[in-house]
C-alpha cells in the first residue's frame, strides 16, 4: 500500500552546523513516502553546498532560494513547490525522532478531515536548558498529551512550529502562510483554532528542539514580548471578545499596560482591575485602575488576565470559580 506523501517545508539561513542531523533525521524516517522542500532564506555560510549535496543524493530532496527575505515569503514558496497530501515544517537546526512522520500521517489518515497532528517535544542544548525553556516544554507536552492545546493559547504558543501535520485542504482552508503577521508559528495556531481543526492527542515525543544563543527565534524582532500581546489581542477580539459584555483588563504591568493602550487606541471600552494599593486610584494612559473586587458588580463580564505570578493567578482563578465564571469563555490568561 502506498501512504500518501508528506511535503516537509524546511526555510534555513546559516546551519550549516547543524543541517546535516536534521537532514538524516529525515532520511532515517520510518515512514519513506515524504519531500522535502527548502528554502535558503540568503545564507552567507555553507547552508546552500550542503543541502544541494544531500539533494544531489537524494530525489526526495529539493532546494530553492527565496524570493524575498524572511520565513514567511520562504515559507510561502517552500508550500508553492509542494506535492504532497500532507504538510508539515520543520527547523533546520532540529531532529525527527525517525517514528513522527508515521504516527503523525497515520494519525490524520485515521481521524480524517478537520484535524491536527501534533507530538510532544523535547529540548537540548549544548548550554542545558533553562528554567523557563523547561516550564514550556512540560506545559507544551501535557497540552500534546491530551489534545487540549487550544485551552490555553492565549498563555503562549500551544501547536510547536515544527511539529505538527495537517492535510493539504485543510492547510488551505486555514489560509495556509498568506498572512504577513508574525510570529508566523502563533498566526497558523490561531487559525487552525479558529477553523476547528481539532488537535489529535499524542503521548510521544516526536520532536527533538535545539535551543541555542542565536536560533532566530531568540533574536529576530518579529519574536519580541510585544508581537505576541498583538497577535493575541488581535485574535482575541476576532474570536473570542463579545461586544455586548463588558471587558475587563486585570494587571497593569509591562502586558497590562500594553493591552489597556491598545485598548484605548481602538476606542475600546474596558475596565482596568489591579490588586496594588499604590495603583488603586491612580490613572495610566487617562484610564484610572479599580479594585478587583469591582468585577462583582460588572454584568456577565469577560476578563483579559495579564497577571504572571503564579501564585496570584492561582489567586484569580479561584475568585473566578467563586464567581461561576469559565476560562476561555469568561476569562481568557494572556500569560
């Protein structure tokens, strides 16, 4: 029987380093039917040799050079030189465990359309990993286990950007890498949420992610703390926000203050809640901060929590409970 084939969009830029154990990592897959198609996003090291020598030995193999600049237009014509039945990216700085290709096909060939592949992650690096990469791979990985992803992806990125697999239609139907916003990885997560593609719980890793100084997702802008707030603020009005109830903003930190202004630049109302004394009556951006305790006398309202303490979101969490109010219907963590 022939399994339908996986196109694997692969944008590089200067890993040279690292490419040859992503690229055999591929190869050594348990599951043959798959392409590759990569992108060299203007490398000034060997990137380019190395991947043609691979493709020279390997038909499954092919390189293009982008046609603009950035992970995005890569993206974009890695997806415009694809055959397969089955997309899925990968980093070129990271390696397959050799089963993720065939659990995750098998995955979508069993559950069919309207689904996502996912596989847990594991991180490693020559440096160790820290406290928070690790707190993100255990939170990541429970998420994966269950298929709960989207409970909580206003928190942070819930769908691992090189470890996922959707079929062809249903990529497209979710506007496969048209938008420009970034971070490209958290727009796609929030289209397949708001298509319903619902995520296939899987309980193996699948996907080993290489954390290093330089890796572009530690350096490049587009992956800076405020990208993030707009990418979930703007999804959150799109699908989340009801415009009939009122809108509460919880916290008036670095988030808080980013949102609220963000907020108030749309001519959106809101009221702004905080738990400091010494903030409490006092006006930031024209907007004065209200007790918490004022959120029981607001009308079926909907919270944006900004606050990242964990202790002090255990806190609000069981005020909400204590108020009858549901996450991600009533109060949505953006952190």
């Amino acid at each position: 029987m022939q399994y339908p084939k996986v196109s694997i969009l692969i944008p590089f830029k200067n890993t040279a380093h690292f490419l040859s154990e992503c690229l055999d990592s591929i190869q050594h897959q348990n599951y043959s039917n798959w392409e590759v198609l990569a992108i060299d996003d203007h490398s000034s090291d060997t990137s380019l040799d190395l991947l043609k020598s691979y493709a020279k030995k390997d038909s499954r193999i092919r390189v293009f050079a982008n046609n603009g600049a950035g992970i995005i237009p890569a993206l974009r014509l890695a997806y415009s030189k694809s055959t397969g039945h089955f997309v899925t990216r990968m980093d070129s700085d990271d390696i397959m465990k050799p089963e993720r290709l065939q659990l995750m096909a098998m995955s979508l060939l069993e559950k069919g359309k309207g689904h996502v592949a996912v596989g847990q992650v594991k991180y490693f690096s020559d440096q160790g990993i820290s406290d928070g990469y690790a707190k993100y791979e255990k939170w990541l990985n429970q998420l994966t286990k269950e298929g709960a992803n989207y409970t909580e992806i206003y928190k942070e990125c819930v769908i691992p950007s090189p470890c996922w697999m959707v079929s062809r239609e249903d990529f497209e139907a979710c506007g496969a890498f048209e938008p420009n916003r970034y971070p490209e990885d958290y727009d796609l997560t929030f289209r397949f949420y708001e298509k319903g593609l619902k995520v296939i719980p899987c309980n193996h890793i699948l996907h080993l992610w290489r954390d290093y100084d330089s890796r572009t997702s530690r350096t490049h802008e587009h992956y800076a703390q405020n990208y993030f707030l707009d990418i979930k603020l703007h999804y959150f009005l799109r699908l989340d926000y009801d415009i009939d109830r009122p809108l509460v903003i919880w916290g008036a930190g670095f988030k808080g203050k980013a949102i609220a202004k963000n907020l108030l630049e749309q001519g959106i109302a809101f009221v702004w809640l905080c738990d400091n004394p010494k903030k409490i009556g006092k006006k930031i951006y024209g907007k004065e901060l209200v007790h918490f305790k004022a959120l029981e006398g607001l009308q079926n309202p909907q919270s944006i929590v900004t606050v990242a303490n964990e202790a002090a979101q255990k806190e609000i969490r069981s005020f909400f409970l204590s108020l009858d109010q549901q996450p991600m219907l009533d109060y949505f963590f953006f952190c």
